[in-house]
C-alpha cells in the first residue's frame, strides 16, 4: 500500500470531519434550530469516533488494512450521502454519527498501515500526527470557501467528499495488503485504561492542561464560525474556515517546533500562552473587536498545541513501559471528553444567554483552567519534582492536535519505550 496514498487517505478522514463545521451556520438558519443542536451535532460525531477508536481501533491488526479501510471509506461516502439527502435535522444527526465511525476506523487503520510501511522511519509518526491536523485546516478552510463562492453550498462539498471517497476506495482495490492478521479480534474490544500511581501527580497536574486546550478546540469547532460572522457583522462563511485554519494551523506548527524540547517547560510556556490567547478572545468580544480574535486564535493555537505535547510527554515520561498503553489511552479519553461535553454546555449557554456572554464566560474558564496548571507546574518545579527530558530519551513526541487512534499511538509508545 503507497505510503503517501495511505497519508492521503488520512487527511481525507479529517477534512471530511472539519467541512461540517463551516457549514453548521448554513444548517442552523435552513433547518432553525438553536445553538445547542448545532453543538450536539459536534458532539455526537466526538462521542462516536471515540467509542470507535477504543474498541474498534486497532480492528484491522485482525482483519487485514484492506477490508477495513474499504469498510470505513463506503462509510464516510454514505455519510456524505446522508447530509446531501437531509432535509432537517434528523440526517445531520445520523450523518455526524456515520462520520464518527468512518474517521474512527480510517485514523486507526492508516497510522496502522503507515507503520507497516514505514516502521523504522522517522517521517512515519510525523505524517500520522500531521495527516488528521492538515485534513482538518484544509477541509475548513476549503468547505467555506465552496459554500461562500460556488452554487448549492450544502450539497457541492459533500459531492466532492463522496468523489474524493470513491476514488480512495478504487486505489485501495488496487493495492496489496500491507500488514499481516493476526488472531484474537474479540479479546481486542476490551479496552484498557488506567493511570499508574506513580504518573498520578503528573497526570493530576496535566488534566487542566488538557481539558482547557480541547475545550477550546471544541468551542472553535463548533460555535467558532458563527463567533466570527457575529463580530465580523459579515455573512460571508469564508471568515469562520480561516478561524478554524488559523487554530489547528499554529497548533500543528507549535507541536512539531516543540516536539523534542524539555515537557514541563514546553507545557508551561503553552499553557502561558494559551491564556493570552484566552484573554484576547475575551478582549475581542467584549471590545467587538474581530482582528484581535483572529490573533487571539493564533496565540490560542500555539498554546494548544505546545501545551497539549507537553502534557502529554510529561505525564507519559513517568510512565513505566507496560503501564503507558492503559495511560495514553486515559490522556485522550480525558481529551475527547473535554472536547465534546463543554461544546454542549456552551451550546445550552448560548440558547439561554447568547453567543457573546457564552463566549465571555468560556474564555475566561479557559484561562483559569491555564492557569491553575501553570500554578500546579511552578510549584512542582520549584520543589524539584519534576524530571528533566533528558531522564527518559526515548518518551514517545507527543502526537498532533487531533487525537489520533489510542492503539495505534500504544504501537508507537511501546516502540520507544
């Protein structure tokens, strides 16, 4: 299997789940329904995709890369095909949860075979982690441009996708098997968590950390778009693909800078700068200022990914070998959960008190969520309790700022480990 046909496929799977989210506008005013539906919506493809990744993850080590990844792209067009059939809201709904399994199985199943032919390459973790990140910043920016600039803006992004599907799955017919089965498929359903005694302080001080950065992705995912039309005063859909862009486009740029530098430091400068990125969110809609949401959202960006890699190693650093796979699995439940469920809590914030009030309060609890880790992380460091990088060479570099597949990232764990 080509390793960069496989790359491709990848980045597919994330563009598909980003161009919804310039599009929820679009459905919201067509459809005329509130702010939370249009975060349950982003909601339900979070939930799903993280039941598929944790029993479903690593289903191709057991029946082959080919006949899952034929299965998740049939899936993802029939998800296309769902929104192209919707008339309100009861297929966006099914069309978010066929999504969520469709990216659950092709993010698992490509890391997979992206191992499988590339084992000992450096590029091959890269391209795991920058796959989903670019699929997501182009599929944003490139749905809005479509809805905003071309004709049926509901149905000729969606069209594209179910091509660009079909296309996945005849060069996937035309190419071998790239891994080797194994038995044991209803052994792998069970999933394993858990957070060693030992990684406890660490993972206590990183849970603000994650929680705050993925509770922002997911307020920008889902509510973002219609953020930047309000204070824009603009229609035009493009505004809210480029906030999108914007985020996961400095995350993944600050991920990969920081990707071999000192964790507790890298999680504290992240975490510094995701405040200021908070805090200019909420100067911009309190001042209705657009321009310095924009910064702000790069700041935010930074901050995001730096401080989710640094989170990430450090508590991951402490981590004996066998206990890592039950741990990082823990750190993207943990992940999933803060992206979804805030989103919702904000969708019923913005029924009750609108969108500028929402975000006031939500930015605000970003930063204190910030904050206490930078708090947690200056007092462990002056007490010397943190351990330098240089005390575990071989910690896996944290992974992009979409989670990928919690089995696949156990391979790589349990490979440096």
């Amino acid at each position: 299997m080509s390793f960069w046909a496989v790359a491709a496929i990848g980045l597919l799977a994330a563009a598909t789940n980003a161009a919804a989210s310039p599009l929820y506008r679009l459905y919201q005013v067509q459809f005329r329904f509130s702010a939370t539906t249009l975060t349950l919506l982003f909601t339900v493809y979070v939930v799903v995709l993280l039941v598929t990744l944790v029993f479903l993850g690593s289903a191709s080590d057991y029946l082959g890369r080919r006949p899952v990844m034929l299965a998740a792209l049939s899936l993802g067009a029939v998800a296309c095909g769902l929104f192209l059939l919707a008339h309100g809201v009861g297929l966006l709904f099914a069309g978010r949860a066929v999504q969520g399994v469709a990216v659950g199985l092709i993010s698992g199943t490509a890391s997979a075979a992206l191992l499988d032919l590339r084992p000992d390459s450096g590029i091959t973790p890269v391209v795991s982690s920058a796959a989903p990140t670019g699929g997501q910043a182009v599929g944003a920016l490139g749905a809005s441009a479509l809805a905003q600039y071309v004709p049926a803006p509901t149905h000729l992004v969606w069209w594209l996708l179910v091509a660009a599907f079909i296309i996945g799955i005849v060069a996937v017919v035309e190419i071998p098997e790239p891994g080797t089965r194994r038995p044991g498929v209803v052994s792998s359903l069970r999933p394993h968590v858990t957070v060693p005694h030992g990684t406890r302080r660490e993972f206590a001080t990183a849970l603000p950390v994650l929680v705050g950065v993925w509770a922002l992705a997911g307020l920008y995912l889902s509510l973002g778009p219609s953020l930047a039309l309000q204070l824009l005063h603009s229609k035009n859909l493009l505004w809210g693909g480029a906030l999108i862009f914007l985020l996961t486009g400095f995350a993944a740029a600050a991920s990969a800078a920081v990707a071999r530098k000192s964790p507790a430091g890298v999680m504290l400068g992240g975490c510094v700068t995701l405040i200021v990125g908070a805090l200019m969110t909420f100067a911009s809609v309190a001042t209705g200022t657009p321009a310095v949401l924009f910064v702000g959202t790069a700041f935010a960006g930074l901050g995001f990914g730096s401080a989710f890699v640094g989170a990430y190693r450090s508590t991951v650093a402490r981590a004996a070998s066998d206990d890592r796979a039950g741990l990082i699995t823990a750190i993207y439940i943990v992940s999933y959960l803060a992206t979804g469920i805030p989103a919702v809590i904000a969708g019923i914030g913005t029924s009750h008190f609108g969108l500028h009030k929402t975000a006031l309060v939500y930015s605000v609890a970003v930063a204190v969520l910030a904050a206490a880790a930078v708090s947690l992380l200056i007092r462990q460091m002056a007490s010397g309790r943190v351990r330098r990088a240089t005390d575990h060479p071989d910690v896996p570099p944290g992974p992009g700022t979409v989670p990928p597949c919690p089995p696949i990232v156990r391979r790589l764990a349990e490979a440096s480990a």
